[in-house]
C-alpha cells in the first residue's frame, strides 16, 4: 500500500508539472508592432528652428546619453533633459494611416518630421480607431503620439474646458492647438486636435523637454502643413 501512495503521489506531481509549464507552445498575443524610424533626406534640425539641408547629415539623436541632466519623474524612473539638438527626418505618411504611418491633418502633406531612431508603436483601438508611439528608446518619457479615429471630435467641447491661454484655434472648429500637462509624464504635452475634411479626427500628442519645445512646434507644424515659424 505504501508503495502505490509513492506512486500516486509522483505521478500528481508529473501532471502539476505539465500543467504549469505547458506543452511547449506559445500564446502570441496581438501587442503593439515595434520598428526603428529610419534616417531620411532631412538633415539635423537645431533647437533654435534652423534646419540644415542635406543628405549626408549626421544620424545624431537626442538618445544619446551625453549632456543629459535628470528631472522629476512622477513615476519615480528618472527621466533625461537633453541639451544637445534633436536630429528630426523628414517621414512619408498617408491620408489613411495605411502601413502603420502616421496622418497628417491635411491630405496635401505627404511627409512629416519626426525624431530619428526612435521606435514606433502602433495598436488598433476597440472603437475603430489607431493607436501609434513613437518614443525615444533611451528615454521613454520623450514620446510622439497619435490617435486616429473614424469619427470626428468635439473640438469646441475641448476647448471650452482648457485654461485660458492653452489652447488656441489654427483653423475655427477644423484644427486646434493646445498645450497641457500630463501626471504620469515629467514633460509639457503640446498638441493639435484635427477634424479631417475626409472624415474622421486625429489627435497628435509631443512630449519633449523644455530646450527641445521649438523641435515640437516643428513636429506639429509637419502634421498641419506650415511652416517652423508659424504658431
């Protein structure tokens, strides 16, 4: 009798064995698609708004660790101040947001700037709608973010509950421009919400630095089809 409880007993453990370490196969669940944003034909673009023209350009980025000082991090990480220019290329997108691009606000923008060597995130929403990163690898707190949705937004609803002075019209009731804060990130969050004439609305969301925030208005302005100097 003793011997068969023995048994009994390795034979429970065998099976608890194979229940929790599986058969040898993987769940592969649907997360975000993760690729690095290439160097383009656009050149290093300084933080004072000048750009240099160029396709030999120096691949340097504001990843990199040197001349970096730490900020307060709500999440108690430390997160990085660059001092060094952000290097932005120039980046196809498309009307649709086909092929995980990007969308601009007007279909006659072809390619946005965008910092290089970051990495792109992007994940399809309940609603219809697309979620896309874009964020610095050496620092997640420096991020670019877009929402696409299939319907349009309550822009007018938006503003109304912004304080005075933090958002403002680029086109009445079309574009608007907005700058905020966000608790779970260290950086001022500047962005533009847009209804499409095609249909549909975006949301573009630039967390960057306080020495990097004419490299964000440059960002933004991409999307919308104006120039650095403008807004």
């Amino acid at each position: 009798m003793t011997k068969r409880v023995k048994r009994a007993s390795l034979l429970l453990v065998a099976l608890s064995s194979i229940a929790l370490s599986g058969c040898g196969t993987s769940n592969s669940g649907g997360g975000p698609v993760s690729q690095p944003i290439p160097q383009t034909k656009s050149a290093s673009v300084q933080s004072s708004g000048t750009s240099t023209t160029g396709s030999n350009a120096p691949s340097t980025s504001k990843s990199s660790t040197t001349g970096k000082t730490s900020t307060n991090n709500p999440k108690g990480s430390t997160a990085q101040t660059s001092t060094t220019a952000l290097a932005l290329s120039s980046v196809s997108v498309s009307e649709t947001g086909t092929g995980n691009t990007f969308v601009p606000v007007s279909s006659a923008v072809t390619s946005i700037l965008l910092p290089s060597g970051w990495q792109l995130q992007t994940n399809s929403l309940g609603s219809g709608g697309t979620s896309l990163k874009l964020v610095n690898p050496s620092d997640p707190s420096d991020m670019i973010s877009e929402v696409v949705m299939p319907s349009d937004r309550n822009l007018q609803s938006f503003y109304n509950s912004q304080s005075a002075g933090t958002a403002h019209w680029i086109v009445p009731n079309q574009i608007l421009s907005y700058t905020q804060s966000n608790p779970v990130n260290p950086y001022q969050d500047r962005g533009i919400m847009a209804n499409l004439s095609s249909g549909g609305s975006i949301r573009v969301d630039v967390y960057l630095p306080a020495s990097d925030q004419s490299s964000a208005k440059q960002i933004l302005n991409s999307f919308v089809g104006r120039s650095s100097t403008q807004g």
